[in-house]
C-alpha cells in the first residue's frame, strides 16, 4: 500500500496532465484525448478512494482490528 504523500504526489500529476489534457482538447476536438482523460478521472478516482482507506486506516487501525472490536462490543451488549 502507498504512503498518503505518495499518493497525493501521484493526484497531483494526474491533475496537472489532464488540465493539460483539457487545454488540448478546447483546442481540436480528439477522441483520443477525451478518452485518455476518462481514463484519468477513473484513476484520480481510485487513488482518492485509496487515500481515503489509507487516511482510515491511520485513524482506527487495520480493518480486522476494527471488526474484532466490533464484534467484542456486539458481544457485550448481546450478553448485558
């Protein structure tokens, strides 16, 4: 998994080619640079959607800690 400043890194590459990719675009209208910036937005997605699992999971710890302790509370409150 990458480290938040890795990814942001990585955003902001990204970003910066597609407004490079839009400039080119306003001026000839190319399918292929259209595609390519679909193909951007789906990436800059994936890696926001990382960032945020990665931000989690300096916060509350690793997803099996998360349900271990969900599970104990479901437990003790079953059993209160």
């Amino acid at each position: 998994m990458k480290t938040i400043p890795e990814i942001q890194t990585e955003i902001e590459r990204l970003s910066e080619h597609r407004t490079e990719l839009y400039t080119e675009l306003s001026r000839l209208r190319s399918e292929s640079v259209r595609q390519e910036i679909k193909q951007i937005d789906e990436r800059l997605q994936s890696l926001w959607d990382e960032h945020r699992a990665e931000r989690a999971r300096i916060r509350f710890g690793e997803r099996e800690d998360i349900v271990r302790r969900a599970r104990a509370e479901d437990r003790l409150d079953r059993a209160a």
